[in-house]
C-alpha cells in the first residue's frame, strides 16, 4: 500500500463507540512501520494558556505537538515539512510566536497533547474492516472549518433508513 501521510482519517459512523468515535485524523506519517497522525477535532478543556490545545490522540508524548499554516513562519534555509497544502509540522520556534501572539491576531495552528499511533500493519487492517475513509487533505479544511463541524463536513454520507410501516 502507498503512503497516505498527509491525507484525512475520517472514521465511519460504524465506529461509534471509544475515543474515535466522529474523529477526524491528520495523518502525519505511514510507512511498512506504521502510522501517525493527531485528531483534529477533540478540544481538550485547558485553562490558562493562551490557546486551545487539543487532544491529539489516546497515546501520551513528551511534550506537544503543533501543525501551523502560516506561511510567513517558514524560513527559506530550513527544512519545513508540509504535511499536505498548506499545512507544516512546527517547531520551538512557531511555538514561541504562537505562545506571545495577541489574542486578536488571526493564526492558523494546532497544538496537540497526545497522538493516534498504530503498528505495522495495523492502520491497513483497520481499513479492511472499514472503520475509516480516506480523504484528500487541505489546510483550508482544518483551519477554516469549525472544529465541532469537521467531522459532518467529511464523514462519508450514509443512505437514510427505509421506513417499516
């Protein structure tokens, strides 16, 4: 199988119970290792902080994790990995901004607690059993969409139930 790095996990309405219920997944990396990404739609409740942080997935990390679309934060001599249009992988540095930005400023970025892993192998099964579609990714999706409507903007359309009577 190819990589899908870089494109949406949308779950299924079939997995509707646990953590991914209604998730929407940035895949970050998939390769014969197995898979990365961080779900785009689960607000963590923080307090405190000058951003929202959200709950990247059930595996813990050291640290944080943080997408941005800024493409003013880009340095031309430094490697900066866009993950699908219009989405980079942060560092300190776009950390550092995001962290002193006013509040009023309109930026484009997510920080992440937490990530969805998955073993060799394991992301191709679950996708066999159907619990996820794959989509095409785009920063315009994940930064313009409200996060409480990501997941009806791109889950798969389900015919309506027909009627017993």
């Amino acid at each position: 199988m190819s990589s899908l790095a870089g494109t949406f996990l949308v779950a299924r309405p079939s997995l509707s119970r646990g953590f991914f219920a209604r998730t929407v997944i940035l895949l970050l990396r998939h390769d014969e290792d197995g898979a990365f990404g961080l779900v785009l739609n689960r607000p963590a409740a923080v307090d405190k902080l000058p951003f929202p942080v959200f709950i990247g997935g059930p595996c813990k990390m050291d640290g944080v994790a943080m997408i941005h679309g800024q493409s003013d934060w880009l340095d031309a001599g430094d490697e900066n990995e866009e993950i699908c249009p219009g989405v980079y992988v942060g560092a300190a540095e776009q950390f550092q901004v995001a962290a002193e930005a006013d509040e009023t400023e309109e930026m484009r970025f997510r920080i992440f607690a937490g990530y969805a892993g998955w073993g060799a192998m394991q992301l191709e099964g679950e996708l066999d059993e159907g619990a996820w579609i794959v989509r095409p990714a785009h920063g315009e999706v994940i930064f313009e969409t409200p996060v409480q409507e990501l997941w009806e903007r791109l889950a798969p359309r389900t015919l309506p139930e027909p009627s017993l009577n």
